[in-house]
C-alpha cells in the first residue's frame, strides 16, 4: 500500500479485478454488486491476506436506529449457498441505532477492515462483500469497497 495525499493515509492501489462494490445505494441486506451483479471475488488457492478500502460518500441516520454491517465474507463454494462452507472475515457497523458495537462510526469517509482467508486451517477462496441493513432507513448507505492486497 502507499502512502498519499495530504493525510497521509493509506491509499491502497485500485485494481478492477478486486472491486467488490461499486457506488450505489443499499436500503436492504443483500450481498455487494457490481455493475448490478453480485460480486464474489476469486482470491486463490493459497493463503491471501488484504484489506478492505471502504469509501462511504453517503450514511443516512435521520430515524436514530439505523445499523449497517458491512462484512467481508469468505466460502470454499463460489454459490455462498452454505452456512457451513461460508464464514465472515471481519465486519464493521456504522450508524445510529442502540445497540451499537463499541466503536461503531456514523460519518461518512474511509474505512479499513485487514482480513485474511485462512480460518482453523481451512484456506477459503471465494469472498464477497455483504450488507446488512437494520432499523428504519429513509435512504439507506452508499459506498464503494475494494480489496488491497497485502504482501
């Protein structure tokens, strides 16, 4: 990853081929798209360690109970049809319901979640991204995520 900008924060290198949600609006749980397909990302048979660059441009939190968890998901099955083949990664929760996670943010801005594909031995080679929405939204997120990989 380098280092940019006038904050100095990491920036990370875009590549298309690792964009796991483009922009859009998300009012409903439902698994990350692009280009209005959903996105699983293929990461490899071995071991695969990265982040997640979540770009958020909009977080509606009008109502006071809004919750959206963005989980970066992990699967031996491209389908995710399996809650046994399937596990997640690593999550985080943004907005202005109770109870919120300790920590949980409502700005918009940029989010980082670090991951790997490995869990108890087992390498996990498919990934997506997944949105879950909870409260009352009038409007809901908009973010983009895409995934640096991590030497």
């Amino acid at each position: 990853m380098s280092v940019t900008g006038v904050n100095k924060r990491p920036q990370g290198t875009f590549d298309a081929l690792m964009e796991f949600k483009d922009a859009g609006l998300v009012a409903t749980s439902a698994a990350a798209q692009v280009d209005s397909a959903a996105k699983v990302v293929d990461l490899g048979t071995g071991l695969f360690r990265g982040c997640m660059i979540l770009e958020v441009s909009a977080l509606e939190v009008d109502g006071s109970d809004e919750m959206y968890t963005i989980c970066v998901q992990l699967s031996t099955a491209a389908a995710f049809a399996n809650d046994s083949t399937s596990k997640t990664a690593v999550m985080i929760q943004l907005g202005h319901a109770t109870p919120l996670i300790i920590g949980a943010a409502d700005t918009v801005g940029r989010y980082k979640l670090y991951f790997d594909n490995e869990n108890d031995g087992v390498f996990y080679r498919y990934a997506r991204v997944y949105t879950v929405v909870a409260g009352t939204p009038a409007t809901g997120i908009n973010y983009t995520a895409y995934a640096v990989p991590i030497q």
